[in-house]
C-alpha cells in the first residue's frame, strides 16, 4: 500500500459513483463489502496500512424524515451499536471514534451546494425498521450504516472523514432505495472532489493564538445586559440592532428570546428595548423617550466617550471631522450627536475635499484600523495644523490590542484566521492590519467558513478573534484543525487586559 488518500466504499455502485467524482489518480478507492462482518474484516488490514487519511463513503439510512434522500451526511463521530431488536434498548458497543474535522468538511461541501448534516452516526450489524430508526434517533445518532464504525476505528490516529448520502429515512424507508439511492449516489460523486481537498489539506500544524483576542468589555457588558434582561424580564426583550456584531452571539440571544429589531417602530408601546453596544443618536433617545418605551442603554461606555466629545467640541463651535466608516452604526449615532457640526471624513482624499475652517477637531470610530486612522488623522494635521485632537485615543484598548497581538502573530504565520462576522468592524480590521504585513487572512464566523484549499501546504497558522466573537470558536477551530492532523497549540500575548464596564441600574441587581 502506499501514502495518500484511501476512500472506503462498502458496495461496488458506492466505489464507482464515488470513482466518476475524484479528480486525482493519487486517490484509492477500496470496495470493503457489505456489513458489519466484512468491514471489520478489511478493517484489520487498512489498520496495517501506509495511507496517510482515511474516508468512508457510502449510503446509509436517515433516522430523521427531516433528512431527505441525496443528502449527506458527514459524521461528528462513529459508534457500534447491537440495535435494539426483541423490545430491548440501542446497545452501544465500544467507544465513539470522533471525527473533529467533519466541520470543516461540512462546510465545503454546503460551498458546493449539497445539502449537508452534521452529527452522530450509528453502526448496526442489520437493516434497521422504523421503530427501532426511532430509539436510535434517541440516541443521538442522525443516520445509520452497516460498516463505518469499523472502517473509522482502522484509522488509529490518522485523520479520518466519514460521509454517507442518504438513501431512506423513517417516512420513506427499505422500499423508497431505488429512487432514494440515485439521488445518495449522485450526491456521494458530487461530494467525492471536496473529500479529496480535506485530504489535501491533512497536516501536522503549528497554530499561534494571538492574545489577547475574542470579548472585550464592552461586548461582554453589552450581551450580559440583554441575559439579565431576560432573566429579570422574561422574553421577550427588544434589541435595537444587533447587540454586537455577531452571527453566533445574536442567535444565540435569538434562541433565548430577544427580538432584534431594525427601528424602534417594530417594538410595541410599553415593552423594554435594549441599545446595542455601538450607541444611537440623541434622535432615536427621544424617539424611545416618546414612545414611552423603557430603555436599557447597552452603548459601549468608551463609545459614549465619543459622543460626549462630539457634544463638547461642537458647543464650543468646532467643525468636527469624525474619522469612521460610512454607514457603521457607531457612525451613524456618533454623527447625530451634533448633525450641523459633524463631517465624515474616510481618507485623505476626503480630508483634501473640505473647505477651509478655523476651528476643526477630529474624532474617531473606536473600531478603526490604528494606521490607516493615523494616516487620515496626518493628513488633517497637514492641511489644517491648528486641528484639535481628542483628549484621549477614540480607538479603543480592544481594537489597539487586538490588532497589535495579530500583527505579531501574523509576522510567525503563513496564514491567520480571524474569527468574526463580516459586519464586524474591528474583526475586519484584523484581517487588513495581517494583510498589510504580507501574511494572508481570512474573516472567518466560525470552523464551517474555513475554505480547505486555505490550508493545503501551509503549516504554521495565525489564530484570533475579533472583539465580538465569542472564545468557543477559537477552542472550535483548534479543534477541527486537530482533525487533519497534530496540532501543537502556542500563545503570544502582547499584552494583557483587566478592564471591566460597570452595568446599567436597570440590570444591576
Ligand atoms: S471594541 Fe472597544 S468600543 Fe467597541 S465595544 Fe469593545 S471596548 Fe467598546
């Protein structure tokens, strides 16, 4: 036998749809044969073997009607079970053999266009009937085969994927194979290409943490705002705009009941809404206080900080340069806070387009990239040197920190991660500030937005997180990095952060 990739196919219309899929001559495929019997048989021999990553590919059946035929299905794990047939229970035999990568392999197969499920998946040594689909759905387990816990358990420490297109489920079981198993057989060509890039992107690696990283004290005050909501107030509680910008974070609040809204109009008379942490304008103040609606300010307090100096600068008749990003909340609110007094200035060529002035100052967006603020900044500088500056930096401590950590990360790293939402300024900034140092980065809102042609060849990977991810991915994508090989896990911390926002009084107690 010899090195590379090794695809697994119990029967022979298994082998040859996966075979019209492949791309690569380097890539073996083995018909195993049907069962639980003969798959522990090859088992023993593929245990043996020198192929660097093992898949198994096949059909299976879906223990949920939720799963539709021509589905796939990439396992989170692989178990033995005895079934439960005479009335008894499922039996597991033997551990779970996990599958941490199948994440990422999930994801490249959605970007492909297949439908794709996550989950457990079952070995049973018969054909299984609705009834018993239903206690092993109990389980856990998602779908149920013949033969991949023990072709998995072959891998020993190699990586190793497991895929199975859905042939029956539960509403459409033994007699709807035919039409069902065209559609799994389809699905398994169209998913062998993706199997082969998972395996390409196998690798021993090195991944540098960048910290600090993740929450800062604004979005943990913030999001804590909206669970104290809930807790004190029950659900639901209105959101005005995203609390931080954040996909994992909002659905989560979502799932317990906050109701994230555009404007204040979509909230009813009388019920509470909470402020998202990139603060409003005086304007949609009074529009709450108005409407008479109970409001739980969650404005970052060093965004406030801004705001007041806006206040402060344009009562003393300053014009007010706000250097920030067209359309970003922050901006918006921060721009409300004196309207005849405020200009946006995005760039250099905009801070040439101004008209001369006496008395300017100039304020910023806390979430900007360091350099690029000092650049425009310069160039106010330079054409009007009697500019005021803030009192203090506007870029905040998160932002500045962040992007230090990742640059220092980025100089020891082929590639960097950055966890966080598109609509994350601060975590878009991560990426630009490693970009601007050579290293490519990429935006990534959790393990599933991770492209494996990222990761073919590159060995030594850059990890952060923006100000509003939440540290579970950054432990998530380690963990699915694991998956396609060792991964030997560091830190560099540039520096470290102690700073905590006090609550509002409405969530105080
Ligand atoms: S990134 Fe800075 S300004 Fe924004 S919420 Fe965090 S601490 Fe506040």
């Amino acid at each position: 036998m010899t090195d590379g990739l090794l695809i697994c196919t119990p029967l022979g219309f298994e082998a040859r749809a996966v075979r019209r899929g492949l791309t690569s001559s380097a890539t073996t495929v083995l018909r195993t044969g049907y069962g639980t019997v003969r798959a522990a048989r090859v088992a023993e021999r593929i245990s043996r073997s020198r192929y660097a990553q093992l898949a198994v590919m096949g059909v299976g059946g879906a223990l949920s009607a939720d799963l539709k035929p021509g589905d796939l299905v990439v396992a989170t794990s692989v178990r033995t079970s005895g079934g439960a047939r005479g009335g008894r229970p499922p039996r597991s035999d033997g551990a779970d053999i996990d599958c941490p990568s199948a994440v990422l392999l999930a994801g490249e197969l959605r970007r492909a266009g297949l439908t794709v499920h996550l989950g457990p998946v079952v070995t049973v040594d018969h054909l299984v009937r609705k009834a018993e689909r239903a206690e092993l759905a109990e389980t856990g387990a998602i779908l149920a085969d013949m033969e991949s816990a023990p072709l998995a358990g072959a891998a020993g420490g190699r990586p190793v994927a497991v895929v199975r297109a859905v042939s029956d489920n539960p509403d459409r079981p033994v007699a709807g194979i035919v039409s069902g198993g065209l559609a799994a057989l389809r699905s398994l060509r169209k998913a062998a290409p993706a199997v082969e890039r998972w395996a390409s992107a196998c690798a021993s690696r090195d991944v540098l943490l960048a910290g600090p990283r993740s929450f800062c004290a604004g979005v943990e005050r913030a999001i804590e705002i909206v669970e104290r909501a809930l807790e004190q107030q029950g659900a639901p509680v209105y959101v005005r705009k995203e609390i931080v910008h954040n996909k994992r974070v909002v659905t989560d609040l979502a799932g317990r009941g906050a109701v994230f809204v555009d404007e204040l109009a979509e909230v009813p008379d009388g019920a509470t809404v909470v402020f998202s942490a990139h603060g409003v304008s005086p304007a949609v103040r009074a529009e709450a206080a108005g409407r008479g609606l109970s409001v739980i300010d969650g404005t970052c307090p060093l965004v406030s900080k801004v705001h007041a100096e806006a206040r402060r600068f344009a009562a003393d008749g300053y014009t007010v340069a706000l250097i920030g990003h067209a359309g970003h909340e922050e901006v918006e609110g921060t721009l409300g806070e004196a309207p005849g007094s405020m200009v946006l200035v995005q760039s250099a060529e905009d801070v040439a387009a101004l008209e001369p002035r006496d008395k300017i100052a100039y304020l910023m967006q806390t979430t900007l990239s360091v350099d690029e603020a000092a650049d425009v900044a310069g160039a106010l500088r330079s054409r009007f040197p009697q500019v005021r500056a803030p009192g203090s930096d506007d870029i905040c401590y998160a932002t500045t920190n962040r992007q230090a950590s990742v640059r220092a990360v980025a100089a020891s790293s082929e590639l960097v991660l950055v966890a966080g939402s598109v609509n994350s300024s601060n975590s878009v900034r991560l990426v630009e500030v490693c970009e601007r140092a050579g290293t490519p980065a990429y935006l990534i809102d959790d393990a599933s937005g991770i492209e494996l042609s990222w990761l073919a060849g590159v060995t030594r990977i850059g990890l952060t997180a923006g100000a509003s991810a939440p540290p579970a991915v950054v432990s998530e994508i380690v963990s699915a990095l694991s998956g396609l090989g060792p991964v030997s896990v560091s830190e560099r911390v540039t520096t470290t952060e102690s700073i905590r926002f006090g609550l509002p009084k409405e969530v105080r107690h």
